[in-house]
C-alpha cells in the first residue's frame, strides 16, 4: 500500500522509467556484454525529480537522492540492497542517466549506468553489481 502510494504520488510532474540492458557482478565497472545476462528495471522519479526509486535486477532495491546538472542528465547517490556472487547485500548506489532523444515532451529515450557494492555482506564476501541499459522515460509535465 505505501509502494503504491509512492508510485503514485508524483503523477502530476513525476517520472517513470523502464530500461533494458545487460548487467555484470563482480565483473568490474563495465557489463560485458549485451547478450546475457539481462538487466531489466524500473525507476520512479518523485514530483520534483530530486528523488528516485529503483525497482531491478542491477542495483535490486534502491533509493537515490537526484541531482540534475542540466535538463538531459542526472547523478543519483543512494543507497541498495542487492543480490551479489555470494549473497544478498546492503551498500551505496550510484547511478547516471542521460537523455539523448526526446521525441516528445513527456517522453525520452534513456541511457542508463548503475552500480552498487556490498558494505554489508550475509556470507562477507565481496560483492558489487552494475548495469548500463536503454530506456524510455514517461514524464508527467
């Protein structure tokens, strides 16, 4: 019901994302290639497009404060938790998106980077996950 309520909220200038995309764990910071795995997600972006929720395989659960230098580009800073080689994990999250097609005014196609490391680890290995995928982004103006 909050989820709902969260997802919803933001309906009059928010953002909602879908991406697609190929992820790497332990792989280092570039995914190795567009073939498999698969990265899917989705980000819900609050009202006043400070604030982003994602939903994937690549970071798993996340929550990013949003800074948007320009209107084509943001940097989000959060934190996730994740599912790494070993297990499950809890650590920060950073990610990148940039808008380089904008067809509509309410709609963007999207390039996406994410990454998230492990601080916290159930079985304390090393773990860390990233992702770059395609996506169109549904804004609310």
């Amino acid at each position: 019901m909050a989820l709902a309520a969260l997802l919803t909220s933001g309906a009059e200038a928010g953002g909602h994302r879908l991406s697609a995309g190929a992820f790497s764990v332990m792989g280092g910071a570039n995914p190795v290639s567009f073939g498999s795995p698969a990265e899917y997600s989705y980000t819900y972006i609050n009202n006043s497009r400070d604030r982003e929720f994602v939903l994937g395989i690549v970071p798993g659960i996340a929550y990013a404060v949003r800074f948007e230098p320009s209107e084509r580009w943001a940097i989000s800073v959060g934190a996730a938790l994740g599912y790494g080689t070993a297990s499950p994990f809890v650590g920060p999250y950073a990610g990148f998106a940039f808008e380089f097609w904008c067809p509509l005014d309410s709609f963007c196609l999207t390039l996406d980077y994410r990454t998230a490391t492990a601080v916290y680890s159930y079985k304390k290995a090393i773990s860390g996950v990233s992702s770059i995928a395609l996506g169109g982004t549904l804004w609310s103006r």
